[in-house]
C-alpha cells in the first residue's frame, strides 16, 4: 500500500510543474501595463476579479490609477524580483514582483493573478514608490524679532 501511495503521489506532482503558468501570468503584466499607458484603468477593473472589484469601487480604482500617472508617469520598463505559484483553496495563484521604471521614477509592483485555464485575472495590484512617501517640507518658519526693553 505504501509503494502506491508513493507512486500516486509522484504521478501527481509530476501532472503539475511549478512555474508552467508563469508565461500566463506575465502576459497579464504586460497587458496591464498597455492598458495602464493608454489610460485604459476602467478596462483593467472590469476585466478584474470579483475580489479585485470588491475591493475597490470604480472611483477609487480611477483615483489610484490617475495618483500613478500623476506621480510616475507612463511605464518604461521592469525586471522581474520574484514569483510565488500556489494552488489552494482561492485557486491557482501566481504572485509576480518587479523592480519597475516609470517616465517619472522607480517603483516596486506585485501582482497577484488568478490562473483560469489559458487566462490570468487580476486579483490584487500593489505599486510601492518612493514618489508617494516624499514629505513636503515644511515651509520655513521666519525669525522671531527681539521684544524691545
């Protein structure tokens, strides 16, 4: 019995290779990166998840996006920093993280996309830059004058 649990298990693992999905998943960064330079943002949501859509009204999704182009400008480039492949219970997940180049700065992405067949859909977006922690200075304060004696 051991020997065909064994066998079964390996048969398995050998049925699913981490990573097959991978090209999926990058061709939805690189969709989402079009849409974003042609200022397609209501695209990207409505294409989106449920959870993705529960998240974040269409305002809020439109605020963040036009925050993005106001601050880094249209996408330029990235490298790719990392991936993670897990199925569960929320299905077959591909998390994607870039060290990306914008016209206007640097930031970090994350992705997170559902596996759906052939098909990546958004689930979460995260952007992290530099360009939103700057904190204004604060303006200068002028000099008290001495009271008179």
């Amino acid at each position: 019995m051991r020997k065909f649990l064994t066998g079964a298990a390996l048969l398995a693992l050998a049925g699913c290779s981490a990573g097959a999905d991978l090209p999926v998943a990058r061709a939805g960064v690189d969709k989402l990166h079009a849409q974003f330079n042609g200022a397609k943002c209501p695209e990207i949501r409505d294409q989106a998840s449920t959870e993705f859509k529960d998240l974040s009204s269409a305002e809020s999704w439109q605020t963040m996006c036009d925050q993005l182009t106001a601050g880094l400008g249209k996408f330029v480039s990235l490298a790719q920093t990392g991936w993670n492949d897990e199925v569960g219970t929320n299905g077959h997940i591909i998390r994607l993280n870039y060290d990306s180049v914008f016209e206007k700065g640097k930031a970090q992405e994350q992705f997170l996309y559902r596996i759906d067949g052939n098909k990546a859909v958004l689930v979460g977006y995260h952007v992290n830059s530099d360009v939103f922690t700057v904190v204004p200075k604060a303006p200068a304060t002028p000099p008290v004058a001495p009271k008179p004696k």
